[in-house]
C-alpha cells in the first residue's frame, strides 16, 4: 500500500513520471506475452498427454503443463531428458515447443516492447505532464 502511494510522488519529476508511463504502458505487452506462453503450454501438453507413452512427467495434462513450464523457464532436471529419448514423438514434441518458445515468442516479446515504447516515446512528456 505504502508503495502505491509512492507513486504519487512521481508528480516531482518529469523524468520519473515519463518512465512510469512507459512501464504502465509495456506490462500490457508482457501480458499478452505470457498469454501467448500459457495457450502454446496448455496446447503442447494436450497433444503429448494424448500420445501413447510411458513418462510420469507427461502423463497429465496437469503434469505435461507442469513440465512445459519448467523447461520454458529451463528449470526441468536434465537427468529426465534421458527418459524423453526413449520416447521420440514426445522429444520431437518438446522440441517443437522449446523451439517456438525460444526463438518466435522471445522475438514477438521483443517486437511488441520495441513497438510499444516508440508509440509511447512521441508523446511521452506531454503524457506524463498530464
């Protein structure tokens, strides 16, 4: 609570108030990003629970989520990769997703926050003057 009333001490610097702005601004775009990761984790870990295999960490769509999200975060234990070799439809799976994840979604991330502080960035400090 103490925090939020600091915010209304940005008023004193044009500065400040110009980078809150910006902050209010961009977290809109990291929003639609982390909806972007939750739709491609819910629909990866459907499609490997769905397959015909024998791995615990897959074996739900709560578990498969689970893990989706720990190797999107690089946080899955290395030692159970093993166990995705045995099962080549899920390997190719996940990599798909780590692929996705990696590579196109960490670009749209960037794309989006670059795009959303040049549309801000014009106005800026006549907005924050407001």
């Amino acid at each position: 609570l103490y925090w939020a009333l600091l915010l209304d001490l940005t008023i004193f610097s044009m500065r400040i108030s110009a980078f809150l702005l910006v902050c209010g601004r961009v977290l809109s775009e990291i929003g639609l990003f982390l909806l972007a990761l939750v739709f491609l984790i819910i629909c990866f870990s459907t499609s490997v629970s769905s397959l015909n295999h024998g791995l615990k960490d897959f074996g739900s769509i709560e578990k498969g989520a689970l893990s989706l999200f720990q190797v999107a975060l690089v946080m899955y234990p290395t030692s159970n990769f093993t166990a995705l070799r045995n099962e080549p439809w899920v390997l190719a799976a996940v990599a798909i997703f780590v692929v996705l994840v990696s590579i196109f979604l960490l670009n749209l991330l960037v794309a989006q926050l670059n795009q959303a502080y040049q549309a801000v960035f014009q106005d800026m400090q006549g907005y924050a003057r407001l």
